[in-house]
C-alpha cells in the first residue's frame, strides 16, 4: 500500500509508520512538531524511518500544505495528527485543539473528496465517551465528552461519518483507549511514573489513584490500524485492552517492571479528567478481526526497557 501518516513524528504515527515500512508499503509523513512536547524527541521517534528509500518526509502544517498532490499519491491516509492531551485543552489553548483536531480533519475530508482518495483511517479516542453509565462502553453509547479535548476528537469523528455518508468516503474511526509502550508522550502518566521511577524521584498521581483505566499497548494500535486500512468497515471502533485497572494497581505493575517501589504524592483531581475508562472490544473483534495481542506486564516491560536506553 501507498499511505499518508500525519502526525508520523508523534508517538503512533511513528510506530505506524515503522510497520508499514517493514511489511514493505511505502509511507509519506506529514508533521509540523508542534511544541506540545519537545521536537528533539519527535525527531528521534522519526530517525530510523528518514534512512528508509520507501519513507518520506514533508515537514508541513497540514491546515497550510498542498494536500491534494500528496493524497492523490496514496491509498490510505491515517489520520493521527492532533494536539493531544486532556488538561491543556482548557482556555486559551482551545484554540490550538480547533485547529489541529477540527479544522485540520476537515480540510483533509475535503481534499481526500477531491483527490478521490481509496480509503480514510481516523485515529480517534475513549476521551468522546466523557462518563458513561455502563462499562465497558460499546460503541453506540451516548456520546457525552468531559474535556474540551474530547470535544474536538468527537467534532472531527462526525465529520469523518459526515464525508462518508455525504460523499462516499470510505472511512473509519478507531477509539484508542489510554496507549502505552515505547516512546509514549511524556506528558502521559506511565512515562512520567516510570521516568521518576528510574531516577528514584515521588511521582504526583493526580485524583484518588483509584480512577480506572483501559490500557493498550501500541503495537495492538498499530495491528488495529493496519487491519482498519485493509477493511471496508466504516463508522468507529473501540480500541483497548480488553482489562480495566485502577492507576495504583498500574503504578505497583510498573513498581515490578521496574523492580523497585515508586514514591508516590496524591495531587489535585484535574478538569476533563474521566473517573473510568473501559473498551467493549466486541465489535472490533467480530468485524475487524481484531484482538489485542500484549497485556500490561508484556507492554510495561517493553516500555521501561525503552526508557532506560533513552531517556536517562
Ligand atoms: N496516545 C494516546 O493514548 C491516545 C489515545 C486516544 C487517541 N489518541 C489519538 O492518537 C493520535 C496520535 O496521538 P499521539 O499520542 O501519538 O500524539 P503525539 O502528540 O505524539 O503525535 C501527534 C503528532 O501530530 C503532529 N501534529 C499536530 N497537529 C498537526 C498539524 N496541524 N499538522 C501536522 N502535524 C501535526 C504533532 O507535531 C505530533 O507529532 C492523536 O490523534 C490522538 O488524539 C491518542
């Protein structure tokens, strides 16, 4: 397959884009590092794939790019450019979460109708369910975001199902749940946990520590993805783990893959954040053929091993 990754320097696009390379698909990344996180470590995540003859690279903001002539040379674009993350998402820099998670979607809908594109893979999230009533959620729970975050995620999901019905897209959205494993943001939890962890710093959990979470590991995202591009399938699909755990019980497997205890603070509960998060994964196993292939330990022990090599 010819595909179009944006987002290719952050934590999924970059994984997802070393796997299609290595079955041998040709990839056009597309990332303007924006400064939700360091480049220095989106350009790390990018490294390897620069030496590959069948990988290339635009650095390029996709709502100021000439996307017509890229998406005219591809079957598929995954969509997994967005300026991520709950508790920013509030003020100011709302503004930042419209551009590049409402109108950058939009722009590349439009553009994908024009260039006739084959197929659309939307890398959506647990963060549009907000607090629903019954776990594990299915797909067709209502829709109630707590973030302004999730808000966009869900705005930009509509205009994916609105470009297919309207137009004929053939599209899909994938709900990732909480993802984990090698170059996880490090504004995410277990990369800040075990980063303290390795250097024997306290960790802040924000809330109880007693909120629940569905964690999935990357490479099952990456699995996801692939299979959602090689389908027909429209409308979304949850992507998680299949378990639910409580942050603690997350802190003390990641105290063993680390092999000592974690010191820990309870802070402030924060904004936006949802008290659970559990996939029903049904759907995606029946009509994707998708299950996930790493539970937590496996993933974990991956994820340190990486931190240990990169980041001290
Ligand atoms: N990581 C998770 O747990 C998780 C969970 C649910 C959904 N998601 C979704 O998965 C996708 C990838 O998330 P991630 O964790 O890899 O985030 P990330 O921040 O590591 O990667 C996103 C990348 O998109 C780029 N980008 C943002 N706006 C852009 C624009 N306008 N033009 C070009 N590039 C742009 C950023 O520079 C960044 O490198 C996002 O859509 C996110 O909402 C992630």
């Amino acid at each position: 397959m010819r595909a179009l990754v944006t987002g290719v320097a952050g934590f999924i696009g970059s994984h997802l884009a070393c796997e299609l390379i290595k079955r041998g698909d040709s990839v056009i990344g597309i990332d303007s590092f924006t400064d939700y996180y360091p480049r220095k470590i989106k350009e790390k995540n990018i490294e390897s794939l620069r030496e590959e003859k069948k990988f290339s690279f635009i650095q390029a903001d996709i709502l100021e790019t000439d996307l017509s002539e890229i998406l005219s040379r591809v079957d598929c674009c995954f969509h997994q450019a967005a300026q991520a993350g709950v508790r920013k998402s509030w003020g100011k820099e709302f503004e930042i979460y419209v551009k590049c998670n409402i109108l950058a979607t939009q722009r590349l809908l439009e553009e994908a109708i024009r260039s006739k594109l084959p197929r659309f893979v939307y890398a959506s999230s647990s963060s549009v369910y907000g607090t629903v009533e019954v776990l594990p959620a299915r797909e067709d729970t209502l829709l109630n975001p707590l973030s302004p975050y999730g808000t966009t995620k869900l705005c930009a999901e509509n205009l994916v199902s609105l470009y297919q019905q309207n137009y004929g897209l053939s599209s899909i959205s994938l709900r990732y749940f909480t993802v984990f494993g090698p170059r996880q943001r490090p504004d995410m939890a277990f990369h800040r946990f075990i980063k303290a962890g390795l250097k024997g710093e306290e960790i802040e959990i924000y809330g109880s520590g007693k909120q629940t979470r569905d964690f999935t590991f990357i490479s099952d995202i990456v699995s996801a993805n692939i299979l959602a591009a090689e389908s027909n399938l429209c409308g979304a699909f949850n992507i998680g783990g299949g378990y639910r755990i409580t942050l603690l019980e997350a802190v003390r497997e990641i105290e063993k893959a680390i092999g000592k205890p974690l010191k820990i603070e309870i802070g402030a509960e924060q904004k936006g954040d949802v008290q659970d998060t559990s996939a029903d994964i049904t759907k995606a196993k029946k009509e994707l053929f998708w299950s996930p292939k790493y539970d937590l330990s496996a993933g974990l022990s991956l994820q340190v091993e990486w931190m240990k090599d990169n980041l001290l």
